[in-house]
C-alpha cells in the first residue's frame, strides 16, 4: 500500500503522561481567564499518539473575557502539547453548556476545572430527535468526503484517518440507537478500527488504514441511505416540490438532491474530483430541510448559511424544535468566538463559518484561500 499511497502526518508514539502534562498546562495557562468558569474535557479516553484532546471552555454569560493576546494563539504551545491537542478548543456559554445535549445527546464531559455545571437531560423524545439531528450534521459535515478525497487522490493523512475511523465508530452506534437495532454485518470493521488505533505503534499497519479507508467510503454512504430511508419511513421529513438545494459552505459544498442513489451520487463526487473541478457532496433532498431550518435565525452560522443555500424547498419535517434549539446554541457560540477573535472552531459545527478579525485568523483564511 505504501507504494500506491502517500501516507502523511504519521502518529507520533507520545505516551498517557504526555498527554495528562498536556491537559495539566493548558488548565493552569488558561483557567484565570476573565469570565470563565469552568474547563472540561470531552470523553477523555485517550489512545496516546492518537488521540486529541477535545477541552471545552464555558464563560459565564454575559461576560466576555479580555483575554490577553498570547492566551489567545492555540498555536503559541510548544509543539508536543499543539501535536496532543490538535485543534484550538471550544468556546461556550454557561446556558449553552448546560443544554448540550441539544448537540451531543450522549456525549461525556470529565470536569478538570471550576463549576461543576449540570447538564439538563432531555426527554426521550427530544434524545432521539437530538441524535437524528446530530446524525444528518455528520453526514452533511463528512460524509462520504472524509474518506472519497483521500482514497481519490492516494493521499492518507494517518493521524487524522486513524480519529476519522474513530468518528465512524460512533456515527454506527449513533445510527443504531436511532432505528433500536444492532448492525452484526459491521461489527468485525468496528473491531479492526479499534484494535488498529491501539496497536498502531506495534503494528504501522498502513495496509490495513488504508483498506479501511476504502471501506469507510460505502459505510459512510450506506449510512446517509438508512438515514433518508429512516425520516421517510417515519415521516419525519417530507419533501412536497421536485427542487434541488445547493449549499456552498467554503470547502463545505453540497448538492441535495431529489431520488438519491447511492451508488450513481457516490460515481458523480469521484469524478468531480477526479476531473479537478469544484467538489460537491451529492446527498438526499430530506437532509436539506434541517440546514434551511438553521438560516431562518439570528445570528452568524445561520447568516453563513443562508447566503450561501440555492434554491427553493417546500417541507414538513417533524424535529424542527429540536434544530431551533441547536441553532441558537451554534450562533451563541460563533458570537462568543467571534468577540475572543478565536481562530478555527467557532461552533460545533460550523459548516464553513470562519472568524475573520484578528490576525492569526487573517493569515489562517490566507492559507485556506490559497489551499482551495
């Protein structure tokens, strides 16, 4: 594989202690600042060298930190803590915070600092609507494009398949919590992407990644069609005109499209790529109810994104509280992000929205600007 692939960006072997002194830093560099009130860490399970760390920043309302400039830059962390950590962290207000669940229906946060917030549970009801939701921004965020682009250009970016797989992991469960019912068929991928991911440093099996990446690429869309198939056969989605919507999202790009197949969308993205042009995800027309639902509000994710949607739907869909609830979370979030000037993930899902003040932000839509 390795002659018929470019592997990049090869998992460093940092052990459990590297990671526990990362936390440690970014706590005691951070936790003084203005306004907040609490630092959490999402699931907190970590396969070392692997793993990134997913810290959660909750700043109490209405106040708004004048965090000092070096505070500011993710990116002023030595090398090995930038390398553990990944990403910058995620900004959120206390209310926010506490109706997560709107987001992440059944996701674990570990207190490492400050106010131990309670999170409001959510009805079943709600939970199954939270996780359809979660689901469908998944889909529309990642898949098939994960996994397409990289097998399409014979270029594998380790580290991040290898967190990407992961993610894959959970997007089945997720799926099988949503239609109550067990998928045996997958349950040995599931397996080899879990004991990949911790022999990784015994074994470098670059064969296997990237054979798992081909596969990711028909699980990916096996699971946008039991989506779709789930909202018809439960009318929680349905679709009354013939309409496509287009959605361009800045390297977020995606077609919805009326009587979707599968096996011709997933044909068409390839040779999209293939042929140099503009890329497109091709998924069903009954995912696009939910982002139009996401621009009707206030605020800057639903403004991003309803300048950027083509195209005129007529729709019922059943769980349109549940995506009000999740928007105003989104925008909240993108606000707060945007008066701290933070750079990368303002939202959990920001579908293309990037900060524009500030100048590791100017230089960071510079390169992203040249990168497309």
């Amino acid at each position: 594989m390795k002659e018929k692939y470019d592997f990049y960006n090869i998992p460093n072997n940092y052990g459990l202690e590297d990671y526990k002194d990362a936390v440690d830093y970014i706590v005691k560099r951070y936790c003084k600042l203005e306004g907040l009130i609490s630092i959490y860490i999402w699931g907190g399970q970590f396969t070392p060298g692997i793993s990134d760390l997913d810290i959660v920043f909750v700043f109490e309302n209405g106040k708004i930190p004048a965090m000092p400039f070096s505070k500011r830059i993710f990116y002023m962390m030595n090398k090995k803590y930038r390398y553990i950590a990944r990403h910058p962290f995620f900004y959120i207000d206390k209310i926010s915070f506490k109706n997560i669940r709107n987001i992440y229906p059944d996701a674990e946060f570990k207190l490492l600092y400050g106010e131990n917030i309670k999170i409001n549970k959510l009805s079943e009801r709600n939970a199954h609507f939270s996780r359809i939701a979660l689901m469908c921004d998944i889909i529309t965020r990642h898949y098939p494009r994960d996994f397409l682009e990289q097998e399409i250009a014979k270029s594998i970016n380790a580290r991040d398949m290898l967190l990407r797989l992961n993610s894959l992991r959970h997007s089945l469960k997720s799926m099988e919590l949503i239609k109550k019912e067990k998928n045996k068929r997958l349950a040995e991928k599931l397996n080899h992407i879990e004991l990949l991911r911790k022999n990784w440093f015994k074994s470098n099996n670059f064969d296997l990644l990237a054979s798992l990446n081909k596969d990711a690429i028909k699980i990916s869309m096996d699971i946008a069609e039991n989506l779709k198939n789930f909202l018809i056969d439960n009318n929680l989605v349905k679709i009354h005109t013939v309409n496509n919507i287009e959605y361009n999202g800045a390297r977020n790009n995606t077609l919805f499209i009326k009587n979707w197949d599968k096996e011709i969308s997933l044909n068409d993205m390839s040779g999209l790529i293939r042929n140099n042009k503009k890329f497109f995800s091709i998924l069903p027309i009954e995912f696009a109810p939910q982002l139009i639902e996401y621009s009707r509000y206030k605020g800057p994710i639903s403004s991003f994104i309803r300048d950027r949607l083509k195209g005129d739907l007529k729709y019922e869909i059943k769980y349109s509280s549940i995506i009000k609830k999740k928007a105003m979370i989104l925008n909240k979030q993108a606000e707060l992000a945007l008066k701290l000037r933070h750079s990368d993930f303002v939202a959990f899902f920001d579908f293309g929205y990037r900060n524009k003040p500030g100048i590791n932000n100017f230089l960071l839509n510079i390169a992203r600007g040249l990168r497309d």
